[in-house]
C-alpha cells in the first residue's frame, strides 16, 4: 500500500479537476516512485476534484 503523504507529493502542483491521464502523466513528470506510479494506473477512469478524491480512490481499489 503506498502512502498518501507519497501520493501527494507526486501530485504537487497538479491543477484539479483532473482525469486519469492528466494525474499518472504529472506524477511521471515529477519523478514518482514505481510504487506510486502503479497505484495512480490502477486508479478508475474518472474525473478527480481533488488531491483528497485520489487518494480515496487508490486505499478503496
């Protein structure tokens, strides 16, 4: 399970809403760990209002 301290870090800066694509591309931009990036790919396709709104997604998948 990763952290959502780490999540978040990947995803500073990011500009909500976002959808799937915007957030795993910002997160490989800003150097994500492997760990991390697996976890946003496995997020659902959707639109994310905000940062609280990923991390759901990922400690509910």
């Amino acid at each position: 399970m990763v952290s959502p301290i780490e999540i978040q870090k990947a995803l500073g800066g990011m500009e909500y809403p976002a959808d799937k694509d915007a957030i795993v591309k910002h997160a490989e931009s800003s150097g994500a760990g492997d760990d991390v990036m697996e976890a946003l790919r496995g997020l659902p396709e959707r639109s994310y209002e905000r940062p609280t709104d990923v991390n759901e997604a990922i400690s509910n998948s």
